[in-house]
C-alpha cells in the first residue's frame, strides 16, 4: 500500500474513534469522563495526521 493510502486509513480511523468518543452517552444519558478524554486525544492525533502529513502544513 502506498503511504497516502495508510495516512487517509490513519485519519479515518482516528476520526472515527474521537467521533464515538465525544458523542457517546451512558444510558442515564450522561457522558463518561473516560470517552471524552480518549475522544479529545484520538481528535488530536485525527488532525495530526490530516494536518501534517496529508495537507503538509508545517
């Protein structure tokens, strides 16, 4: 596989996981500390890859 195809799956995935992570709710309704924090950093790491290595911003 070329790079750009594993940097778009890299992206893809993480946005993946952050959207579940920060749109997640227990059956109360209520939204678990531990799904927003590892939400933020999979959201972080989404636009590191977007950011860096498909856009090559800096």
């Amino acid at each position: 596989m070329s790079p750009i195809v594993v940097t778009w799956i890299c992206v893809i995935a993480t946005g993946a996981v952050a959207f579940h992570g920060l749109t997640y709710r227990d059956a109360r309704g209520e939204r678990p500390i531990v799904h927003l924090l590892f939400g933020a950093i999979a959201l972080m790491f989404c636009l590191r890859f977007l950011l860096l290595d498909v856009f090559g911003l800096f």
